[in-house]
C-alpha cells in the first residue's frame, strides 16, 4: 500500500508518534526511512484538517533531537567496539569507509557536522553515535542537535505543508511525487556519500604498508 494511503487509515495521534518515533530511532542509529515518513505526513497534514502540522513538526523535532542524544549517550558509552559491532551487524551502512568518511566530517567540521548532517540521510544515523565515540563536548553536540532537529524537522514539515495546501487539488492526483522527489534526493546523497566513502578506503589501503616477509 502507498505509504500516503496507508497513513490516511491512521488516527492523528498514531501519525504524531510514529513521526517521532521513526525519527527518533533513525537518529539514535537504527537505518529507518526517517524523511520519507515525514514527508508524507506533511502532505498528509496539508490535505486533512485531522492532523495538526505544528504537533507533527514539535513530534517530528522531539524525535529527531531525543534520538540522537541517546545515539550521543550510546557511542559514548560503546565507543569503538560499538562502530565495530554496528559495522558486523549494517555493513551497508556502518562500513570502514563511511565510518572514515564521517569522522573526517566531524574533524572538518566539528558540532556543525552535527548540525548539517540532520541534512544528508546517512549522516543523521551516524551523527549521534560517532560524536559519543569521538567525545564531543555535550553542550556543542546538543546546541547543534537542537538547532538541526528544529530546523530539518520543522523546516520540512513547513515546506512540504505549505506545498500541499496551495496545490492542494493537484497533490491529491499526483502526490506521490512529493515521495518520489523525497526518495531521489535521498539516494542521491546517499550514493554521494558511498562514492566517498569507497575513495576514502581505498586511499587508507593505499597508504598503509605493505607487511614486511618474516626472515627465514
């Protein structure tokens, strides 16, 4: 079933938490289709007078910032055995080379790397996680997961509310184009990331020298 038609056999109260709650365990680290959930739900929102596009955005927030603060909580608690079981267990995700291509984002960038990773669909997995493992400083990791949570959640909710209402006529025939829009740029920026992720191993292996024979 289309996910759009799925929600609308939902009451408001179910979509408000499954919003935060897909959210939330998507930034805690768990790969779940965070965006596209909440995409639909905004459409959902500009199309039903039910659902309440303030409540779904504060939801949608709430999960986002909440997620990622466990996931901040668990990385640093787990450290690098936990990249390490995460990597066993979602090799798609947590491979060597996104896990190097997240910390040079971090060492690049810092917190904003917090912040602007709300952005990108694979760094809203790892953002939390790996900046408890590298220690960040809480106050910085917090100050810029609030900010990201309020403004990827809000700003989305917003947007895409705003979309359904003044077309609201036309998104009722082809609204699966918002969700279709919303997956391509997922995608994208996914297989964005995988090249440099595939770059980034292949120039650590490069690198790295090559084993010395032992002596007969």
């Amino acid at each position: 079933m289309h996910v759009q038609e799925w929600l609308e056999t939902v009451p408001a109260v179910s979509i408000y938490l499954l919003v935060g709650l897909v959210i939330g365990l998507e930034s805690l680290g768990i790969p779940l289709p965070g965006e596209i959930i909440l995409v639909s739900s905004a459409l959902l929102a500009s199309q039903h007078g039910d659902i309440d596009p303030f409540i779904l955005g504060a939801c949608a927030s709430a999960g986002a910032i909440i997620g990622d603060s466990i996931g901040y909580a668990i990385g640093r608690k787990g450290g690098r055995p936990l990249l390490a079981w995460l990597g066993r267990k979602f090799p798609r995700h947590f491979s060597e080379g996104h896990i190097a291509t997240a910390e040079r984002s971090f060492e690049k960038w810092g917190m904003w790397a917090v912040f602007f990773g709300r952005f990108v669909a694979l760094l809203r997995i790892f953002a939390g996680p790996l900046a408890g493992v590298l220690r960040m400083p809480y106050w910085k990791f917090l100050t810029a997961n609030v900010l990201g949570g309020i403004l990827w959640a809000g700003g989305t909710t917003a947007v895409i509310y705003y979309v359904g209402v003044v077309a609201e006529s036309w998104l009722k025939r082809f609204s699966w184009l918002g969700l279709v829009l919303a997956v391509l740029i997922g995608l994208t920026s996914m297989l964005v990331l995988k090249r440099k992720a595939r770059k980034a191993t292949e120039q650590r292996q490069a690198a790295e020298p090559e084993p010395v024979p032992a002596a007969d």
